[in-house]
C-alpha cells in the first residue's frame, strides 16, 4: 500500500530540514533554508539580478531560456564557481508560557543563536555549438549544473532555561548543541536545441537529467540540571545521532520562446512538472543518561535504521522577461518567474514514513520579480561592463503568523570582454527577516551572499 500527501519538496526538505538550528526544530520550521531556489547560474546573468529570460545570448541560456542559444554565432565553451555563505540570527528570547500543552506555566529563557555556513561549489561547465543545417540556423549546446550543492558543515552552543511561575524556587537549565556536516548535492545534465525560425522568431528546448545524491553526519543534544533552591539535584543528558543518505534521478524538460526586435526582446520559458525517484537511507542513534544527584545513574539507548523509497512529483515552473536595448551598450532587463510548489508531492512505498515527524505544512507557490541592467564601456578589442540588479523573492512558506515571507535580493557584476576571451563575476546578497515562532517578539534575520565567477572562451570559426 502507497501513501501520497503533499509536503515539502522532497529535494529540500531532506537535505536541509536537518540544516535549521536545534532551536528552530524545538518550535516549527526555518523558511529560510529554501530560499534561492531557480535564481539560475552565470556570472553575468547574476550581476543584472538574474533577469535574463529576454536577454539569453550566452550559454547560461541553458537555464535560463533554452532559445536564446540561437544567438551565438561562435562556438562557447564556460566554467563557473560560486562561493557564498548563509548567516541566520535567532534572537535570545524569554517567555511565559500560559495554557499550551507540556510547558504551562513554564518561563523559557534562550540563548541567541547565530548560525553560519560557507561553502564553494563547481557551479557549471558547458558548450554550445552553432551550425547551419539547410540555410536554418541551430545551435545545440551541453551543460553540467550544480542544481542543489551540499557540501558544508556547521556546529554550534547555546543556553535553555525552563523555570515555573508556580515553583519560583525550581528551575531547569541545560548547554544545547546542534552539528551538522553535508556533502554532495543534485546535478542536472542538459542537452539542449535550439533554432532561429524568422529574423524575430527564436525556439529552444532542453532535456535534463538529474542525478546525485546527498551525505548528511548530523547530531544534537543536551547537558541538563533541574536545580532546588539553586542547588542541582537531578541530571539529564542526550546525545542523538543521524547519519541519512538521498539519491535522485529523474528527466525534466524545458522549452523557450525569444522575440527579438530591434530594441526590444520579449522572452518565456517553461520548465516541466516530472517525477523523480528517491532511495533513501537512514541509521539513527540515541542514548539518554539520568539520575538523582547523587544517586544511580540510568542510560536508555536506541537505534533505526533502513531503506526507504519514493517518487516525488517536482512542480512546473513559468516565466517571462523583457529586455531594452536604448543605445548599444546599455541593457535593461526586468523578469517574472514562477514556480507552483503547491503541487509538490512525495509517494511514499512505506506507510510508515508518515510517522517519522517531518513537517507536512502546505508549501505556497513562489515567484521572483527580477530586474536589471548592463553598461559596457567598449575599447579596441574588448569590452568592461558594469551590471546592477534586484530581485524580490517570495519564500515557499508562510511565517507563524500565516504572512508570506518576501526577502530581498541585491546584486552587482563587472568582467572584462577581450578578443575571444569573458571573464564575469558578481556579487549576491539576500537580505530578510522573519517570525519563526509563536512566542517570539523579535523578527530572526536572515542574510546569504554568494560570489559567483565565471570564464568563457568563444572559437573562431573559418
């Protein structure tokens, strides 16, 4: 027997729900972790705020509008990285807890939480081939992309006390911590054809493999005292482990439109719904030690562990951009991408699985609003731009409070253009601040950066 309901995206949700800190799993869920999600990759298209559906003439086109690759009139070979990193700042908080379950009555006292990670990543590499077939201009082009990189680790303390309004003279305080270390990610290799129709009229369309799996060593627990009259009488201690493994594979597909004008371009670009599968592995741990002080000491132990399997159903996404070309060397581009995360669903063989706590909330569907532009300044033989760009990013998850969570996005990137060489960097940053929990009074903040470079080499054709 099956089970089906919808949930998060599996991709995110095994991979990073783990990633959120230990205080954000003791309340609900940490909506930042899933942000970022379909920005793209490119140097280029980055520093102009990822608004490059209507642009596409380079090979990041890819990604970003299969038709676009058309345009290139050399062969291209490219090679990005990116290195960035996430910072999320739980605020210390101290509340009274009055009619909820397990706590009544209780004053929770927490440490601030400041949770940082980095990690640099082989973002793509690629080629694009333009040809002639029967006075019909195509181009077919190959990508590897890093769809989803893991690779990074993170360990961190923080302080919880529990007291109680009805027992001033009793508390309970322990020192929490939380690791993590993830290796791996999901890759997407992409073939992809494209054609020039009519002079205005550009067509592409992309077959996607994705492959990869994901390793993740992550560990939690507590060193703990109930205390009378400020003197410990009671311990507490727990050590859990969970050491989990995901593998995906699945074929997606994309298709592109590009009208091209003489200053304007008009681009669209659909990426399909498909249903990769998962094979996931798990061995969990746990062991508690208690007792009176002094007195006998007791240690429960356990374990799990297994296989289990599932096809997931990963959501469409559409999108539409417009780019203005007023003079030669300035571009100014604006995009709308949307992705229907409502119809993420995971199939699980297992029934079984439902019990395993992972959160079940209704993920939102999610767009972005992108915005950019690109000034070359042109000398002999080559070119240095100068790129600005924003993004609005509208979170897949509600905040505690049931409000949609937007962040911010801010971007730059130059390079320099020389003979058949292109070099590009950009700067990222994500900025936005969110409720995560019913009893806190201050906002979490959240910031992510990322520098992305990349380099091109355009071949003389004879």
């Amino acid at each position: 027997m099956k089970v089906k309901y919808s949930v998060l995206p599996a991709l995110f949700v095994f991979i990073l729900f783990l990633s959120g800190p230990l205080c954000a799993q003791r309340e609900t869920k940490d909506p930042t972790i899933y942000s970022n999600i379909g920005l793209g990759f490119g140097a280029r298209a980055l520093g102009m705020g990822g608004a490059f559906i209507a642009l596409a003439d380079d090979i990041t086109a890819i990604n970003f509008n299969p038709a676009g690759l058309a345009q290139l009139l050399k062969p291209e070979i490219s090679l990005g990285f990116k290195f960035g990193g996430i910072t999320n700042k739980y605020a210390a908080f101290s509340r009274t807890y009055s009619g909820v379950p397990s706590v009544d009555n209780q004053i929770v006292t927490q440490g601030a939480v400041d949770l940082k990670y980095n990690q640099f990543v082989f973002d793509y590499g690629g080629f694009v081939l333009p040809l002639n077939m029967f006075n019909i201009p195509i181009a077919i082009g190959f990508a590897y992309q890093k769809k989803l990189p893991s690779s990074y680790s993170y360990s961190l303390t923080y302080p919880y006390k529990a007291e109680f309004t009805d027992y001033t003279d009793y508390y309970y305080g322990d020192m929490s911590y939380e690791n993590l270390e993830s290796s791996g990610g999901y890759n997407s290799l992409s073939f992809s054809l494209a054609s020039k129709l009519a002079d205005f009229f550009y067509l592409g369309f992309n077959i996607n493999y994705w492959t990869g799996s994901v390793t993740t060593d992550y560990g939690w627990g507590y060193d703990g005292n109930h205390y009378w009259y400020g003197n410990p009488f009671y311990f507490e201690t727990l050590d859990y482990t969970d050491n989990r493994k995901y593998s995906v594979s699945g074929i997606s597909f994309d298709a592109g439109l590009l009208l091209k004008f003489d200053m304007v371009s008009l681009g669209f670009v659909y990426k399909s719904k498909f249903t990769p599968s998962l094979d996931y592995t798990y061995d969990i741990e746990q062991e508690e030690s208690y007792g009176y002080i002094p007195g006998t000491v007791y240690i429960l132990s356990g374990s799990a562990g297994g296989t289990e399997k599932a096809s997931i159903t990963w959501p469409y996404s559409l999108g539409g951009g417009i780019a203005f070309r007023p003079v030669s060397a300035l571009t100014i581009t604006a995009d709308f991408f949307y992705t229907a995360w409502s119809g993420g669903l995971i199939d699980w063989e297992d029934t079984s699985w439902t019990d395993t706590g992972y959160p079940v909330d209704e993920p939102q569907n999610s767009y972005q609003i992108r915005g950019g532009m690109e000034y070359l300044i042109v000398f002999e033989g080559g070119a240095l731009p100068l790129r600005f760009g924003g993004f609005l990013d509208k979170q897949i998850f509600l905040d505690i409070d049931d409000e949609p969570l937007n962040f911010i996005g801010l971007t730059f990137g130059t390079g320099l253009v020389f003979k058949n060489f292109v070099w590009d960097v950009a700067g990222v940053f994500r900025l936005g601040s969110y409720k995560s929990s019913d009893y806190r009074a201050d906002n979490n903040k959240f910031t992510s950066w990322n520098v992305v470079s990349s380099l091109s080499f355009r071949f003389d054709i004879k």
